[in-house]
C-alpha cells in the first residue's frame, strides 16, 4: 500500500486490538484514557479512548491488500497481498506457538506477476485463502491457496526452479500451486466468501458479479454489472450482498440474482469503501474519496419489494467521525454501533459511535416509551402524584373517561351529557344546554311537542328552523324593537325594549319561559335551589326588582352561615337612590372594586350607569355569556344591540369558548368558533358529538368537521372501544344518514360471481339483507330460489334439501318439536334462522336454523360421507349466550 491512503482492520480476537496498514502494518490497542496500559506515547482517539502502539511490520514491502487470519489460533497472522502477486503471511509481535512459526513467512506465488487486489479468508475452512488478481491473457485471476500445503521441489519444473532462484529464501516456505484456480481470462478485483455456504465465493470480475462453487469449479453463476468492487456480505442477512462503482452503491438478494434489488443515490465522487455493521441489523456505511463525512444507509425497515419494479425504502444519514479527509474505517467487531476512523494522512486515528436515531412512542393510554439502539426506555416521572395529577388534566385521559360513561349518547336529555363528562365544566353545560334547547325546538317543529297557538312560533313558522340552528346572532338581526317604559324600584325608569325575537333570545339564555308573559320567576327559584345567589340577585336586579334581590342575597346570607359580602350588598341595594351625586354612589363605587364576584362587581355598575351605557356589565367577562346577552337584549337599543354581539361573538370564536355557541348556532360561524375550541383543547370528542346535531348540509359536509369525527373513531380503536366505535357510528348514522357505510360482505353466486341480492332495493321487503328470500319467515313472501343474474338455481340446504331462499316456515321440519318453537319464538330470531350459512372448510351448509338444530345433537357435517367437524371449527362454536341458563 505503499503511496496509497491507509486501511484499517480489527482484530476477530482481541476487541481492543485494531492494525493500520499503509507503507508498514502497525498493531494498535485501544484503551480508556488515563489507565494503566496507557503510556507517553499514547494517541488520544476521543475524549474517553486512547491507543498505543503496540508492534510495527515493515518486512512485507509493495502491500496492497490485507487479511486477518479468523481463527484464534495462531494469533495475529496476517496475509499481505504484494505488487507482484504475492501472498505473505507475516505475524504482529511474537509468537511461541509452532504452528505460527511454520506458517510465518510463507510466500504463495501465482505462475504469472500481476498485482494482487483483494484477499479472503476462508471463515469455516481456514486453511483457504482466496486470493483476486489482475488479468494476465489466458492465466486464472482468482486462486484459492491452502497454506497448509508444502513445495515438492521434485514435482516442479526446471523452469519453475529458475524463477524462484531469484528470491532469497527457502523453498519450502513457497507454494505455487494453488488449491483452486477460477475466473480464466478476466481480472478480479473484489471477494468475498458466503456465509450461508462455505464453499460459495463471491468475486467480483472485469464486468461481472460471479458465484464460485468449489464443488464443481467448471460452472459457475453470474451476473452482468459495472458493480464489481467492494463486495461484502451483510452479517445478520446472509442473502444480501453490496458492491459498488464508482459513486453508486447496488444492493444484491442472492435468491433473485438477476439484477439488485435496490441502487443507493449516487455520489458525486468516487466511493472507496463500503462496509456492513457488525452489532446492528441492515446499516450500511460508505466512504467516498477526500470526504471527511460517512454516509449510513439504514435498511433495518426495508419492505420486502412487491413486484419486479418495486424498490425498498430506504434512510440516509451522515456522520462527521472528524474534520480533516478520512483515509478509511472500521466498524468494531463487538462494540455496538462503533468504529474507529483514520485520516488520509499522519495517520490520525478517531475512536467514533454513531448514536441511533430516537424513536418516541406516545400510546394511547398516557404511556411514553422510545427505543435507541437495543434499548427500550419506559418514561416514568419522580413524583407519583405529580404524574397522575398531570394525566388527569390530559384532554385524552378525559375523552377516554367520558367516553366509557357514555357521554355525548343520551339524545332524549341532552343536558345530561355534562353530568357524564364531570359536571365541572362551565362550558361544556352551556352547550349541551344549548343544544338541548335546539333539540326541543326540532320536535316541536316537527309536531311531536304541543304548543298553543299564541306562542312566538306562530309568528316565525315560515323559518323556525333557520332560526333555532342559526344562534341569536342572526335572530337579533331581524328585530324591530320597540321602547316602554316599565315601572320599578328605582325612582326613575329604566328604557327596556320588547319584541317578538328580543324574547326568543331570552329563552334561548334561559331567562324566561315559553309563552308571551316575560316571567323571570321561575328562572330565579332554579337558580336558589342551584345556590347561586349571587347570579339570581343579578337577574332579578337587571328586571327591575330590587325588593327581589334583596331579599335573596338575605336567604343566602342566612344559607351560607352569614356571608359577609351577602349582607354588605343587601344593605346597600336598600338604600340605593338615584342621585347622581350622592354619597351612596360615591360608596357603592368604590365598594363594586373591592368584590370578588362578578355578579355583586355588574349589580353596582348597572345601579350606577347611565341610562344605554352599560360597559361595566356587558364587557364584565366572568359573567355568563347568556346572561350577558339576555341583558343587551333586555336594555341595548336596535342599532347598538347588533354590534354588540357581533363583537362578542367575534370574541367567543377567537378564544374557542363554547358559551358562544348560543351566539353563533350550528353555522359556519360555530364550526369556526369549535375549530378554534379543538385547536385549544383537542377535545374532537365535545366537537363530533356537537356538530353531529347540526345541519347535515351545511354542517356534517365541512371537512373541518369530518376530519374531527374520524379522529375521534380512530381514537376509540386506539382505546380499543370497539362496541363504543360501533356505537357511535350508529349514533352518527342516525343523525347523518349519509354516513352509513355501504354494504361491505355479500352473498355471490357460485357460477357467474355476482350478489345475489344486488336487487334487493329493486322489490319491497320489510328490514334488510334477504328479506325477498323469504327470510322473513311469511308463507306470503316472494321467493327467489335462483341467482338473479344468470338464473342458476342457488345451493341446496343439506338438511331440509330445499334451495336458499326458501323460508323455513315453508320447509318441512326435522320433526322436532323444540325446533318449532325456536322458529316462532321472535320475528328478529326467526329471519336469522332463513339466513345462508356454510362451512369454510367443507363447504357444506344450509339455513341457519337447520344447521343450529342439527349440531346440538351432532358433531360432524350433515352430508352424507363428510367426516368435517364443522361447528368445532369456529371458537364460537363452543360459546354459551350470557343470557342462557
């Protein structure tokens, strides 16, 4: 190798031990830095390693290949490939042992002096060492030497004695024939042997890829290819085989030789080794000239290819071992993901690990785990309590837990659907009240609710359904408001507007209930037995009645066990006037600064107000949306109350608050207002469910709104909620009907391959499936006995001989009279027992219900000469209903 860049090579025995071989061969070990092996004269590899020289060889001039010997023993010999052709075993240090000393120094020569490009040893065979050299007209280029054969000198020829006589040593430490010769006529450049077969070698010829058989030398398997250098066989895939040229890399399955099953993206520069690792499946290194980077192939993952034009995936990375140009490497025999570099000058070595890639796994469950390398890490925090505290605010851990207590399912109380996601959720009781409410609106529409005639809905029947689904932002739109003046506690009045769609917003909020009497009472004793005084004293207030909220901040004074701020805001309501500059306004203002409560903070800012200026309720956001709308609603004119919730609902859908739904209805405006939810919380469950209830034109078709629902089903098969999965599919077919999923499993005809009951939709039937069979168990329904597309009659029942399609009311029995009975016990049961069954592996069958009977007395098939078990077959064979006793 002399003038050519190094190579490097690791021991097979020693994993500390490594040789660089450029114009001499020098025995390295590789040690921690600081040990005791260490000495002066130590290189540093990296910040943890050293190496120190342990021997030089300088003896084997002109090298330009070198092997290691595999076996153990004798220790450190080596085989060098000379200029001239020459084979060389030399040794690394001393060595006591008699056979080393034997083989050290012998020479094996070929016939004709070429140079020598590759050399292997044998890995089961050791005594045979293959060696690749270059063309030299008819002579052989790949010979297989035994180096423990001896010279004959009185075998030899006088013309053999003349060209060794120029070499200065004993004749019997040179061999010059070799044990095989192969590859006549061409040059060899790579080998290598196969490890699945030790008497397969791989060389790489002039222009082919060829497979040796030293069991029958004459024939020999090949390939034509340009990638013929650098053959190396992957260690843990013995099928696999890399070459390269030039700049491009070719992947070759020996089981499908005929071309590589994968080329690697070609380099700019030439490549000038290739390598597989030793300690990690399918990662492949390569090295290109004047590069100080190492590109890695990972083929760990790689497809098995499905056709002939199909070509694995593959991953590519690069890794940096050093800064200046990098002569050659080697992966460490043992070491995981390891190999040491050497620089293409001064022979700078590295000691280099290539770190995996991280893989994080995110389950289903809350659990977190990532795999690097061999290992597999399980992330499990310090603190207990910390972790479970943090998974329970996990927006997954609270779709999981809702959906096990059914939530979003109950379609008859929809308000109820808050209790099964907790109850502690301000937001999410507002919507389902909210949806509630559209939902009665639905059936009063649809006439299943009664409703006198005077009612508000009378007025609006030409669009009741735009005006339910479309929320009070479009209802306010339409208003045409009128002004009265109401008579109250406070010495002056209070301007309050009235009209027909102002009050179908107060319902909506919840304020007031149906009919014409704008009635708050009943609205304010829900609110007492709810315990909320503050917010019942704010309504009753914002109506007028003073006397009223007075007297219920003293009931829940008395009912808190003397709530002070209670008591404090009683007493001023009492001596509230309406001067403007009296000392009770003075008091009262700085007093609404210092309550913590929002609603005692609104009752103070509406006393002191301006008549239409009313800021410091309606932008008090701790209060109620829908309090806060049936407020503007009660005192904001026409031109200011559109604005206002306008604005409010361009808030509710900026900060994804589901109060606002009440604004926006199952509009374009709410799905906007639940996309900016999802995005806050990833709470898909609240937005399938929700959106389900709005309009399937408008609503269910926007891909915002399908994209939740899928990602909610995957989740409940992620959770392996497979009866919930099912239930919310029916759930959504019901009120989707455009998302039932087609027919997926038909019954087709033996002879032409068609359904039969692809007409099924084509003739009146009562239920589904094979009702025009007769499945409904009535002697009066039409009978199909042949396929509808070619008429073919269709199989027989093996027990009652009649065709399919013939119901089971109009078979003759078995004569059992508990058959009977199970064929008249249900309708639902009597369809199942018409329907076709048969056995996968038999192919013998017949109506259900026959074949039911017969297998409780029986054990194999009904057919005469068939000795199938069917029913034992199928593990549902054996399974008693739980219902059963």
């Amino acid at each position: 190798m002399s003038g050519s860049k190094p190579d490097i090579f690791w021991s097979p025995h020693h994993p500390d031990r490594y040789v660089i071989c450029d114009s001499e061969l020098g025995l390295y070990r590789i040690g921690p830095v600081g040990s005791a092996e260490a000495k002066a004269g130590t290189l540093p590899l990296s910040e943890e390693t050293a190496a120190t020289l342990l021997a030089i060889n300088s003896d084997t001039p002109y090298m330009k290949c070198v092997a290691w010997y595999p076996k153990h023993e004798p220790e450190c010999l080596l085989a060098v490939g000379q200029a001239n052709g020459r084979v060389v075993l030399t040794s690394l240090g001393q060595s006591h042992n008699s056979t080393c000393k034997e083989l050290v120094g012998k020479e094996f020569v070929p016939k004709h002096a070429r140079q020598c490009n590759t050399l292997a040893w044998n890995p089961v065979d050791s005594n045979l060492l293959a060696a690749g050299l270059d063309k030299h007209r008819a002579d052989f280029s790949v010979l297989i030497w035994d180096i423990s054969s001896k010279f004959s000198p009185e075998a030899s020829v006088a013309a053999e004695k003349i060209r060794l006589s120029s070499v200065d040593l004993d004749s019997g430490t040179v061999v010059t024939k070799p044990l095989y010769e192969l590859g006549q006529n061409d040059a060899c450049l790579s080998l290598c042997w196969l490890l699945r077969d030790p008497k397969l070698l791989l060389a790489g010829m002039h222009r082919n890829l060829a497979i040796f058989d030293l069991r029958n030398t004459s024939q020999k398997t090949f390939v034509n290819t340009k990638a013929i250098q650098g053959v190396t066989v992957d260690p843990h895939f013995p099928d696999r085989v890399a070459s390269f040229f030039e700049g491009q890399v070719a992947i070759w399955d020996l089981r499908k030789f005929e071309k590589p099953v994968l080329t690697l993206t070609e380099q700019p520069k030439p490549l000038t080794k290739v390598a597989w690792c030793p300690t990690r499946t399918g990662l492949l290194a390569t090295l290109t000239r004047d590069s100080n980077i190492i590109r890695l192939y990972d083929m760990q993952h790689t497809p098995t290819p499905i056709g002939d034009e199909t070509e694995p995936t593959i991953i590519e990375r690069c890794v940096q071992p050093c800064d200046s140009q990098i002569g050659s490497f080697a992966w460490h025999p043992s070491s995981q993901n390891r190999m040491v570099v050497v620089s293409a000058a001064n022979r700078v070595m590295t000691d280099f690990t290539v770190f995996e890639r991280i893989s994080l796994a995110w389950s289903s469950t809350t659990s977190l785990m990532w795999a690097c390398g061999r290992h597999l890490y399980d992330c499990v925090e310090d603190g207990a309590d910390g972790l479970k505290s943090t998974i329970e605010k996990d927006i997954a851990t609270k779709m999981r837990q809702r959906a096990q207590s059914r939530y979003g399912h109950d379609t008859v109380q929809l308000w109820k659907n808050h209790l099964l996601a907790g109850g502690n959720d301000p937001q999410l009781k507002s919507l389902w009240y909210d949806l509630s409410y559209i939902l009665w609106k639905t059936l009063l529409h649809k006439g299943l609710i009664s409703q006198c005639a005077e009612d508000m809905e009378l007025k609006l029947q030409g669009n009741k359904q735009s005006v339910v689904y479309s929320g009070i932002k479009n209802i306010v739109k339409t208003s045409s408001g009128k002004t009265s003046d109401i008579g109250s506690d406070r010495q002056t009045d209070v301007p309050r507007y009235h009209s027909d769609e102002r009050s179908l917003a107060l319902r909506l909020c919840g304020w007031i209930s149906r009919g014409s009497d704008v009635d708050v009472e009943p609205f304010l004793r829900s609110l007492e037995q709810e315990r909320e005084w503050e917010r019942a004293a704010a309504v009753a207030l914002f109506n007028l009645d003073i006397r009223r909220a007075i007297q219920i901040l003293n009931k829940g004074a008395t009912a808190e066990k003397g709530d002070l701020n209670l008591n404090v805001v009683a007493m001023a309501l009492s001596g509230y006037t309406d001067e403007k500059s009296s000392l009770w306004r003075e008091m009262c203002s700085s007093l609404r600064l210092q309550l913590k409560n929002p609603y005692l903070c609104v009752m103070f800012a509406f006393l002191t107000s301006e008549p239409g200026a009313y800021d410091g309720v309606l932008n008090e956001s701790s209060v109620a949306v829908r309090d806060r709308v049936a407020f503007a609603c009660m005192f904001l004119s026409d031109a200011q109350l559109p604005r206002y919730i306008d604005k409010l609902t361009n808030e509710m859908k900026e900060a994804g608050n589901l109060e606002g739904i009440l604004l926006t209805g199952l509009t374009k405006d709410g799905v906007d207002l639940m996309e900016s939810y999802v995005d806050r919380t990833g709470d898909v469950q609240t937005a399938s469910f929700c959106m389900l209830k709005g309009s399937p034109g408008e609503v269910l078709k926007d891909p915002r709104v399908q994209c939740w629902i899928d990602n909610y089903r995957n989740l409940l098969d992620a959770w392996r909620f497979w009866h919930k999965r099912a239930e919310f599919d029916i759930h959504r077919g019901k009120l989707d009907p455009s998302s039932k999923p087609l027919a997926q499993v038909f019954v087709s005809c033996n002879f032409c391959g068609k359904s039969i009951s692809y007409s099924c939709s084509a003739m009146p039937h009562q239920g589904r499936g094979f009702s025009q069979y007769g499945v409904s168990g009535s002697p009066t329904k039409s009978k199909v006995t042949s396929c509808p597309g070619c008429r073919k009659p269709l199989p027989r029942c093996a027990l009652c001989l009649m065709n399919m399609g013939t119901p089971v009311s109009n078979c003759p029995g078995t004569g059992k009279s508990d058959e009977k009975m199970d064929l008249t016990r249900e309708n639902k049961l009597a369809q199942f027992n018409n329907w076709f069954t048969w056995c996968h592996n038999c192919r013998h069958g017949g109506h259900a219900g026959h074949i039911l009977s017969w297998f409780r007395d029986h054990t194999e098939c009904p057919v005469s000469a068939c000795t199938c078990k069917c029913m034992q077959l199928d593990t549902t064979g054996n399974l008693v209903p739980s219902d059963s006793s």
